[in-house]
C-alpha cells in the first residue's frame, strides 16, 4: 500500500467575469438574490465553522454525531468505489467513513479553494492510505469530473451532508440531483443529508444567533463583492434578519437595506429602498416523503435511511434507480 502525503488539487473557480454576470443577474432579480456559494471566500468558510459552533444551530453537532454513530453500517451500504463529496467544507464529517470505507480515492469539491486545500491536506495527513484529490468548482455547474487516473474504472458515490441541497429551489434540487446521478454514472449510490421542517422560533434562532455570527456571515457576502467585483457596499447599512416562510418550508437569509442607498458593484449601480432584501441564502427544510418526490423523478430510490433519536434530520442512502 502507497501512503500519501500530499492530496492533488484541481482549480475550476468560476473566472471574476462569470462571477460578475452571476451577481448582475442575482441584482436584477425580485426578490434579489445571490447563488448561496458566494457566502464562501476563506472569510466565509471560517464564519460557517463558527456557526457550527454556536448553541442554537444544532444540525452539525447532530449530524455529525450520527454518522460518527453509523460510520460502519454506512461504509456497508455505499460499497467500494470512489467518494465524491460535495460541497466539502471542513471535511471533519467524512473521517469515520473513510476509515470504516476505505474507498479507492476521495474526491472533496468545493467552492472555497484555500479552505479546501488546507482542510484537505490536514484530512490526507490523517488518512495517508486514502488517495484524494480536491476539487474547487461550482458543483452546480460541474457537467463531469475531470479525467483523472484516480477516477478512472472505479463505480463513484456520493457524499453530500449539512442539508446543502436546501440551499436550491426545488427545481434547482431536482436538476442538481439529476446532474449528479450522470456524474456518478450507472451502480453509483448518493448519501445525503437533509434536515426537517421545526417550529419557527428554533430555526428562526438557528440562524440568527444570539453571538451574531450568523449576521456576519451574511454581512461577509458584502464585503466579499466590494473585494472581488469593485462594490462599495457599506455592511453597516444593512440589517440581517433570519425568517421561516412556512409556505416554502424555507428559512430566508436576508439582508435588508436599512435606508434608501445607491450601491455600484460589478460595474453597474443598484438602487435599494429603505427595507429592500437582498437574499443570501435559502435552507429549504424537508420531510423525507417530500424529499423523496424531488429525488425520484431526477432518477434515485430511497436505499435506506437514518435519523438521530430525536428525528431532527435524516442521513438517505439514495441508489441510481437504473441499477
Ligand atoms: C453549508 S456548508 C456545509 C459544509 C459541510 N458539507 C458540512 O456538512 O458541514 C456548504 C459548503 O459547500 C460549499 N459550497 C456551497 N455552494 C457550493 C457550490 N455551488 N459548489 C461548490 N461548493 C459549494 C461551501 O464552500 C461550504 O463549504
């Protein structure tokens, strides 16, 4: 067995022109709203760690417990293959599954490329007989893995935890699992964690809370624009505001212009009216009935399922339904 020292890392971050025309189409929009991954610079992905942290947001504590719990039964029903692991972050979720896998390689993407690079290489100094190879990309927009003598000849599956398939609308969530079905192509099996519906005032607190770090992180997006795309957004001239629209069974993240204010980003100006929204994110929260109504049609069947004792979320074990 080789040990590996070093994980090989692949640079595909959208180019600054791409993500100028991303944020002029999200400015133009009614409600504004950015793609959720602009939240993620290096800034971002440290606020996200911090958020982890905080008492009132309990989806990482508890899903990271439960596979910690099932890392065994999990490992049995993915199989052997490559992991591809979406929208990665710190990576801390994935260590008992590689230890109780063993896969042929590991596959981290995500849009944070520093944060990556250094997650990955701290994970690779842990699990020397893994093989890895991180990717930085929009996942969203990856028709295909790269030709890669690690990925190639091995049955693929995915990873993909923390409820991120809440960050896209429904239809958006449909055609994301459809692409990664064709992206781990025929046998492949997708695990995936999706968090359910609470009453109001805990995901209300969950993401705002009390030591404001929720708030900065949404705040970050601004500061994030005026470094990247030549804005002059003042933070200071927005407020946060975390709201659960019972309708959508969603939790908007916005930042609300706190006065009538003329901002230029991006090469255009933008006019916001005292009380305008500019959406930072959505977490669409899901029961596993309507969860399974977006995976089936985009071609997956529920393998098997997981849930903490409490039932806050559930860990799906989703097989490619032509397999
Ligand atoms: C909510 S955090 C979840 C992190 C980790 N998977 C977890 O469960 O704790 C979302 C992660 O996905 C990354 N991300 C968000 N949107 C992405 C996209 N479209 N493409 C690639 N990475 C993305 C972010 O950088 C961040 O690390």
């Amino acid at each position: 067995m080789t040990l590996q020292t070093r994980p090989q890392l692949i640079n595909l971050h959208p180019a600054p022109a791409d993500m100028a025309r991303l944020v002029r189409e999200g400015l133009g929009r009614h409600p504004r709203q950015l793609p959720a991954w602009l939240l993620y610079d290096a800034e971002g992905s440290r606020l996200f760690e911090a958020i982890g942290q905080q008492p009132e947001y309990s989806l990482t504590r508890v899903e990271t417990a439960l596979l910690d719990q099932r890392a065994g039964e999990l490992a049995a029903a993915l199989g052997p293959g490559v992991l591809v692991e979406f929208g990665a972050g710190n990576l801390r979720k994935v260590g008992p599954l590689l230890e109780a896998l063993r896969p042929a390689a590991y596959v981290p993407l995500d849009i944070s490329a520093r944060h990556l690079e250094q997650s990955c290489a701290d994970l690779q100094t842990r699990h020397p007989q893994v093989p890895m190879l991180a990717i930085c990309c929009d996942y969203s927009q990856l028709a295909d893995l790269p030709a890669h003598p690690l990925l190639q000849g091995q049955r693929r599956h995915g990873f993909y935890p923390g409820s991120s398939i809440g960050n896209f609308s429904p239809p958006e969530a449909r055609a994301l699992l459809e692409q990664f079905a064709r992206l781990l192509g025929p046998g492949s099996r997708l695990l995936i964690g999706i968090d359910h519906p609470k009453p109001a005032e805990r995901l209300e607190a969950a993401y705002n809370d009390a030591a404001g770090v929720s708030a900065a992180f949404a705040r970050n997006l601004l500061v994030r624009l005026n470094r990247d795309l030549a804005g002059n957004l003042d933070p200071t001239a927005f407020a946060y505001v975390a709201r659960w629209e019972a309708s959508h069974s969603r939790v908007a993240m916005a930042l609300v212009s706190s006065c009538a204010q003329t901002v230029s980003v991006a090469g255009q100006h933008w006019r916001f009216a005292a009380g305008d929204e500019l959406i930072a994110e959505y977490s669409l929260k899901y029961s596993t009935e309507a969860f399974l109504q977006l995976a089936q049609p985009a071609g997956w069947r529920l393998g098997q399922r997981w849930s903490d004792p409490a039932g806050e979320l559930s860990l799906l074990l989703l097989e490619r339904a032509d397999s």
